[in-house]
C-alpha cells in the first residue's frame, strides 16, 4: 500500500503569486485551477481565485488554494496535511478515524474530479484532507 503526505497551503488571494514564487525559487512543474475552472456557477469575486495549485519538484509536492469568502486563512495555521491513497477502503478508515471527536469540514464523497475527497479537523486541531481516486 502506498500513501503520500505533502503540504496543502492556504492564502487569502495571493495564491497565484506565491506558487508561482515557489516556482521561481525551486523550479519544477505548475498547475493551477481557478474557480472559474469548477463547474456550476462561481461567485464573481472568486473566479478568478485559485481553487488547486500544485507544484512538484521531483519528489517534493506543493499545494495550495486561495480561502472561500468568510473563511479567511490565518498566518501561520493556514496549512493542511494533505492524504492521497490509492486504496479506498483505507482511505475511508483513515479519515473516519481522523475525524473521531475533531469536525468535518467537508463530507469524505465523490468530487466532480473523479475522486473521493474530505477535509477534516482533527481533535488536536489539525486540518487534514483525504483524498483516493476512483
């Protein structure tokens, strides 16, 4: 079973700015999705924001994504640990027993992307995101 854990970082609108920072200082391969991407209808003021960045440089891997409206990103508590597995049953497990007496932010079910995605916090405070294609 392979698991992969990389760093998932959250801005209040500058995310554009400093992935592709993180680009310029460690090279590597950039793709950005803004909201305008997503299908159904986006809130004006966000389309333009990036819903997923992803940097990889070899076998470091970056993400990111601008904040939604209201849920502004705090210095310095502004980062998610980010889970991918390949297998879903370990995935479910994992973020039911993640989530144990934390609170889930979104519901651990299948995305428009093909995968099956949830964001929790954790009972020590820590965010999480799980994700598993399917």
């Amino acid at each position: 079973m392979k698991i992969k854990l990389s760093p998932y970082l959250a801005f209040n609108g500058n995310c554009n700015d400093a992935m592709n920072f993180y680009k310029s200082v460690l090279g590597g391969k950039l793709e950005i999705k803004t909201f305008a991407d997503v299908p159904g209808e986006v809130d004006e003021a966000q389309k333009d924001k990036i819903m997923h960045a992803r940097l990889l440089v070899d076998e470091i891997e970056i993400m990111a994504s601008d904040s939604m409206r209201g849920q502004e990103a705090v210095n310095g508590t502004s980062v998610a640990l980010s889970l991918e597995y390949e297998n879903l049953k370990e995935s479910e497990r994992v973020f039911k027993e993640l989530s144990a007496n934390g609170s889930i932010q979104i519901p651990f079910e299948k995305t428009f992307w093909g995968a099956k995605f949830g964001l929790l916090t954790d009972k020590f405070g820590i965010q999480w995101m799980v994700h598993c294609d399917i």
